[in-house]
C-alpha cells in the first residue's frame, strides 16, 4: 500500500509554520493513521503538545528545533554524508531527480526532507521504496538520536515519519546501501 498522499502533509509540517500549522497536524493524522499505529499515536502526542501555543511559540520553537541544532537540520544528505563531496553529489543527484519528477525547488535545498517527501511521492513504489530505505529513514534516525532525551514535539512527528515510511517500505529496508 503506497502512503505517497500521507507525504504532502508531513512536508507542510516540516515547513516553518503558519497560523494553520495546528490544522495541518489533524490532517497529517489523519493521513497517517492510515499506515501505522505508531505514526497516529506520535501525531497525536505532537499535536497535544503544540495545541494551546500561538504561531508565534510554534515558530519560535520550529526554528529552536531544526535551524538552531545541527543534530536535527532537515537535510538529508547533511546526516548521511556531513559537508563533504558525497553530499554534492547527493545534493546533485537529488536536484536531478526533482526536475525528472516535476518538482519545484523552494528556497531549501534540494535534499531538504520536504522536497525529499514530494520527490518520494512522485516516484515509482520501487524506486521510492529504495530511496526511503537507502537514504530517508538512516537520515530521520540520525536526526532522532539527535532529539532524544530534548523533550521536543518535534521527536513525535520526525516519529510518526519514520512509522509511516519504514510501514510503507518495509520490504526493502534491510540492506540498502546510501545511493
């Protein structure tokens, strides 16, 4: 079963937040709870965690989360490859596969996780299947041994990712190789 539609709003909620952001997670719980157990109880606990704030906390909190620790940056090739040559051919390769598949690149990079999750929504349950075992989930991994223990909403969600992924490809995760 593909969770590719599941994707679109774990990228809105991976993107800095609007005055909508608390919408979204009901909807990305919603899309999730399709897939996995685990994924809907990890939404939900970072949807009762953000619940209450305003945007302005949220943001605060986003920015605090992801562009402030370099443990949780939403780059993917930056947690499998750190900045050396592999990244660039990683951030090379990744921008390729984003102009075959028809997405626009934002201000973000091209490994940045949102792009990541539309590129994985366009591609062939194969191919997507390879890309998420080989390079998303080991780079969410990374990011949550980061977070552990920081008591951040943001580990539910990055949790709910990883159970929403590793549910739709499980049958290609053991022994892939980075691409």
């Amino acid at each position: 079963m593909s969770c590719a539609h599941a994707y679109e709003p774990f990228a809105r909620l991976l993107s800095y937040p609007d005055a909508d952001y608390l919408e979204a997670a009901t909807l990305c719980q919603r899309a999730a709870a399709q897939f996995s157990e685990e994924a809907e109880r990890n939404l939900r606990a970072f949807h009762s965690q953000i619940e209450g704030r305003t945007t302005e906390q949220i943001q605060e909190l986003f920015v605090q989360t992801f562009d402030l620790n370099p443990v949780c940056v939403l780059e993917v090739g930056w947690h499998l490859y750190g900045d050396n040559y592999d990244r660039g051919a990683f951030l090379v390769k990744t921008r390729g596969q984003l102009r075959r598949h028809g997405i626009a690149e934002s201000h973000e990079l091209p490994d940045h996780l949102t792009h990541v999750l539309a590129l994985l929504a366009r591609m062939e349950p194969e191919e997507a299947s390879a890309f998420a075992a080989a390079n998303v989930i080991p780079a969410l991994d990374k990011m949550l041994g980061g977070m552990a223990g920081k008591e951040s909403p943001y580990e539910f969600l990055l949790r709910a990712l990883r159970a929403t992924l590793a549910g739709a490809h499980a049958p290609v995760l053991q022994g892939v190789k980075h691409e």
